[in-house]
C-alpha cells in the first residue's frame, strides 16, 4: 500500500527548555545515551523502516549537526538514499529565519515538490521512540487520507502538554484543539471515565499527500503545525490518526531529558539500546574499550574509551571518553564525556599550574546532574544542588528543575560545590 515518500525531520528550533545543552549545539545535536545524539532517533527509524530520502530542517547552532550527520548516514553509490541537511538561507521569495514547524516547511516546499514523491513524512527531533513508520504509511494510503496523525493515548495528568483529538469509528480526525490550558475542556476528548480516562494525543508526527500539503501551505500565512495547519485541514480535507502503542517519550525539557536517559541504563527499560532488528545508528568512532579500576558499578551505562577509577557509580549514564577519578561518587546523572582525549602523561601537571584536567577529578561527589562535554572538574567537588534550588544560573552550571546542568567546556576549581 505504500507510496514513494520523503521525510523532513524538523530540527530548527532554539531549545530554550534545554539550555544550556543547547547554548553550543541545536537540539538534535544534543548527546544521549552515553554515544549517540537526538537526532539518530528519527534518523534511525527511517531506515529501520526503508526510508532512506530525508531532509533535515535547522537553522539553530546547527555545525555539530551538519558534522554528524555527514559523517554517520552515508549511503551506498548505487541507491538514491541521502540524509541532507536545509538549513535556513534567504531566497528571493524568503529573507527571514523559520518562523515555527509549518513555515519551515513552507520554505522548503520547492525542494520537496521537485522529485516524483507522493507522501511527505514529518518527524521532530526531541523524542524518544522506536517505530515503523511503514505500519502509518500502510493507514495512511488504505484509508484514503490526505493527512494522517501518528498518536498514542496518554493520562489525564499529561493531557494538557500535548494536541488531543477526537476520531470517529473510521479513523477520521473530527476534533483537534492543540496543548487545552483549561482543564473543563479536556473533558470533551476523554476516552472512558474516572481514573481510567485516556486522550488521545498527537506525537507530532505527520503524513501528508505532497499536493495537499502545496494547497496548505503555499501562499499562506500559518506558522504551525498543531496550533493552525492541522484545525483548518480538518475543514477542507480528510484526517485520519493511525495509533502508536510502543514507548514514545517527548524529551524536550531537562527532567524529562535527564529521565529518559537513565532509564536506558534499567534493566528492563521501556526503549531497548539491544536491538538487532532496528538497531540504533550513530557516528562510528572507533574508540578503545573502556578501562574501570576499584569501581562499584550498579544499574549504569558506560560508553567506549573511558578511564574509570571511580568509588562508586549508580543508576549514571557515562558518555564516551569520560574520564572519572579516584574515590568520586557518581550518582543519578548523566556525565556526556569529551570530545576527544587529553595528551598528558598520567601523572603530569595540570594544564598551566591551575586548570583541572579533562573529565572529573578525585573524590568528588555528583549527584542529580547533567554534566555536559569537555568539562573540567576539580578534585574533591560537591555537585549535589546543596540548597535545593529549581532554577538558578553560575558561572559555568545552571540548575534546571532541581537538576545541576554543568555547561560544555566549563571548568570548575579544586573544592567547588554547587
């Protein structure tokens, strides 16, 4: 049933809800998991499903991106799949930034409407899921739709942080209200009654036919997806939902960003690492194994090329090339690592008598924390948020939802504590 189609994962935005993960690098570029970034989860599942034509929209601190993105999806000579980035660029139509998801869209329509495609895909880049998108192309052209929304049924509790729908017997899509700040009117899109209530909510996903997504959009104003295409193509055109019931988590803030990421580290996590069959794709580095002295390891990730001498690290993601020093307690946190390793002899001096060395000193304490890459922390540092804070900004750390974030290349002395 399926048709040739494109894919656009939209990854342009600034990223203000994980600054300061993004004050160097846009959001699809942000590491997870200890050796991948956020941008190989969509990337991933296209080719999982055979989807190997895909556009990636950025305008945002979007260097690291392009870097990764060459480097790791590289296809064969022989085939006509690519992984291309778009970023926005002044055109004779266009001299201003993307103004939301559906306007960067918009000015990338030229693009998408020069090859033979049918059916346009469009992914975001923020979230945490593995899919077939076969199985939502499959609804889409069986059910005849113009457009069709991937959702997945949520609680009363998380309701109001996504757009809900209301679909008819046949699939179609015949209510849609985007992000309901009043509680009364959820009630109009509950499926079942008390505490077993479900909604229905959007995952930001969407199938398009080429030529609806042209009468949409071109010569139009709209700048949003949920907030305006969406209602107004459920007035002229049909709209159907295909439902998803596999783990999808939207990582876009830092709590949920730091609790996705250790989750991977359970044992029975809700998104699987191990996957033969849709394997999760990155940037191949070729990095040594990783060295652990003395150690206490427990329910934790450790990526490739770390030195490990720490006391103690538990329910932790470790990202490659960490290095972690003696006596250190590593609790609840996601230390990223470092972008490539330090050239000193083992027992030389620090960089200039004072800077500490690459990765985590000896006996520090981390706890609740978000270390980003490349950052230099001192011996004998407390990063606990010892004062409770929920938001608070440092030199070099900011605290984001009770959570400690230490920034990319920060350095911080011998003794610190935050």
């Amino acid at each position: 049933m399926r048709r040739s189609t494109l894919v656009a994962v939209l990854g342009g935005g600034r990223g203000t809800r994980l600054y300061p993960l993004t004050k160097y690098r846009c959001k699809p570029a942000v590491p997870l998991g200890g050796k991948y970034r956020l941008i190989d989860i969509p990337l991933s599942n296209c080719i999982n499903s055979g989807l190997r034509e895909v556009y990636v929209l950025t305008q945002f601190n979007s260097v690291s991106l392009a870097r990764h993105v060459s480097r790791t999806y590289k296809f064969d000579a022989f085939g006509r799949g690519f992984v291309d980035i778009l970023a926005a660029e002044q055109t004779i139509s266009h001299d201003d930034w993307f103004q939301g998801t559906a306007d960067a869209v918009r000015k990338n329509l030229t693009r998408f409407l020069s090859g033979k495609h049918q059916d346009i895909l469009i992914l975001a880049a923020d979230h945490l899921y593995r899919m077939d998108f076969r199985e939502m192309l499959d609804t889409h052209v069986s059910s005849g739709a113009d457009v069709t929304l991937s959702v997945i049924p949520v609680s009363p509790v998380d309701a109001n942080r996504f757009g809900l729908m209301r679909v008819a017997p046949d699939g179609r899509v015949i209510q849609f209200v985007e992000k309901p700040p009043d509680p009364d009117a959820l009630e109009g899109f509950a499926i079942g009654r008390g505490e077993q209530r479900t909604f229905l909510a959007s995952m930001g996903i969407y199938a398009f036919r080429l030529s609806v997504l042209r009468e949409l959009l071109e010569g139009r104003e709209e700048e949003d997806f949920g907030r305006q295409v969406i209602p107004m193509a459920m007035n002229t055109h049909r709209v159907v939902a295909h439902t998803f019931q596999g783990y999808w988590e939207d990582i876009g803030t830092m709590e949920s960003f730091h609790r996705a990421n250790l989750s991977l580290a359970e044992l029975d996590p809700h998104f699987r690492l191990y996957s033969e069959s849709n394997p999760l794709f990155s940037r191949p580095r070729f990095l040594p194994a990783t060295v652990i002295d003395g150690c206490l390891i427990r329910q934790s990730l450790i990526a490739d090329g770390c030195i490990i001498l720490a006391k103690r690290i538990e329910d932790s993601v470790i990202g490659i090339r960490s290095k972690i020093g003696i006596g250190t307690v590593i609790e609840n946190s996601y230390v990223m690592g470092a972008d490539f390793f330090e050239l000193r002899e083992p027992d030389g001096p620090p960089i200039d008598g004072h800077v500490p060395r690459l990765g985590i000193g000896d006996h520090c304490h981390i706890k609740n924390a978000i270390i980003d890459k490349n950052a230099r922390i001192g011996e004998g540092c407390r990063i606990v948020n010892e004062r409770g804070a929920q938001d608070f900004e440092g030199a070099g750390f900011s605290i984001r939802e009770g959570l400690v974030v230490i920034e990319k290349n920060a350095v911080l002395p011998s003794g610190a504590v935050i």
